[in-house]
C-alpha cells in the first residue's frame, strides 16, 4: 500500500532542490506504477535481478537508482538503462561500470559511497579512499563512467546529534572535493528515519521507502 499522503507531504517538505527516490525494493510494480501516476519517476532498487525485472515491466522514463552492493559481475545487466548507481566503494567496480557503460554506448553515472557510521558492517570508502579513486578516474580514460557525487549511510540509532554528525562529517568529505575539481553535484544522504537530519545538513538527495510504501518483511 501506498501511503500518497506522506509521499505528498515529503516531496512538499523537499521542494525542488532536494531529488526524492522512492526506494521500491521488495514492494510490488503496482506500488510503482501508482507512485508513476502521480508523476514520480526517480526509483531506488537494492537487488539486481528485482530491478531488471521491474525495469521490463514498466515505463521506460523511469529513472532506476541502484542503491545496494552492487557485485562486479552483475555491473552489466544495468548498465544499459540505470541513471545512477549510488553505492561505488572500489576502483576495480567503477572500471568494470566504465566497461559496460562503453558497451551499452553510454555515460554511466555513478556516487562514490562513504563509510559515515560507526558500525563495521557498513560499506564505504573512507575520505583519503574517495580522494584516490576520483584521481585516478580524472587521470584515466574511463570515459563512459562519470562520478557525480557522494552517497552514505548514518549509523542505525535514535540519536539525532549522532547522526547530525555523520551526515556534517560526510557533507564535508563532499565540500572538500567539490573544491577541487568540477562535475561533483550529488549528494545522496538520509532515508525514512533521518532524512531531516540529513536534509537539514546539506543532503540533496534523499531515498525514501517504507514512509512511502509502508514497511518491508525483509529489512535490508
Ligand atoms: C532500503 C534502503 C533505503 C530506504 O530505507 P527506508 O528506511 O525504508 O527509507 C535507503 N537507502 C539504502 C541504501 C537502502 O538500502
């Protein structure tokens, strides 16, 4: 079930400046198609195989989001369509998105993923880490991958100075780098529990799924 009010009620509070990508994983292509309705295009998907099944089945001007852990190896069954992968934690990965986005003839945009949160568990890249690989790819020919920002994860808790502080620590890694060179615009942080937190910290892109599609069985 689609919750439309809150959905309404969260693009008002984002206006313009802020993308919303309504994160549909696990939830039905009649969720989508309803949200599609009302004008909504930007889809956030965790799973290979479910966004390529989904991708088939629905209209073709929707933007995908690809917001898991994408494997090398699955890189290119989305390449030819994605609008961006938000999850890139390694060099190699982001070779092997520039070798099927030459495939497909196309510019695969991509965000480089930071690790923010205390957990161990979540995956990233730490500051030094995103400095290198956005060097080696200005310094490369990968022509047919571009990064366009950063993406992060604040740790899982109620804490809202916590995570104010993670979202400042990764807005920051994001300044830095946009000082340095040109094409960085993204910045894709905060989801249903602490997308204010992040929004009020310069987040400008937000992927939202259970306040809008109601929660999930599986909680990944
Ligand atoms: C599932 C997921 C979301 C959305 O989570 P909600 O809490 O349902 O809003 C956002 N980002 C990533 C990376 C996710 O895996």
């Amino acid at each position: 079930m689609v919750d439309i009010d809150n959905y309404k009620a969260i693009k008002k509070e984002l206006g313009e400046e802020i993308t919303l990508v309504a994160v549909s994983k696990t939830k039905p292509i009649e969720d989508i198609q309803e949200l599609y309705n009302l004008g909504h295009r930007d889809f956030g998907e965790n799973y290979v195989q479910e966004l390529v099944d989904k991708e088939g089945q629905l209209p073709k001007d929707i933007r995908w989001h690809f917001i898991g852990h994408l494997q090398r190896n699955k890189a290119k069954l989305i390449a030819p369509f994605v609008q961006l992968i938000h999850g890139v934690d390694s060099l190699t990965l982001l070779k092997e998105i520039n070798k099927q986005g030459e495939k497909s003839g196309r510019v695969v945009n991509c965000l480089l993923q930071v690790h923010i949160a205390e957990e161990e568990t979540k995956f990233g890249l730490d500051k030094d880490e995103v400095g290198l690989i956005r060097k080696e790819w200005e310094g490369s020919e990968m022509n047919n991958v571009q990064i366009c920002g950063l993406m992060g994860m604040a740790s899982f808790t109620d804490d809202r100075g916590k995570l104010r502080a993670e979202f400042q620590q990764l807005k920051k890694i994001f300044d830095t780098l946009r000082a340095s060179g040109p094409g960085l615009q993204t910045l894709s942080m905060g989801m249903s529990s602490d997308y204010t937190v992040a929004v009020e910290e310069g987040s400008n892109m937000v992927r939202i799924g259970s306040l809008i599609f109601g929660e999930r069985k599986r909680n990944e």
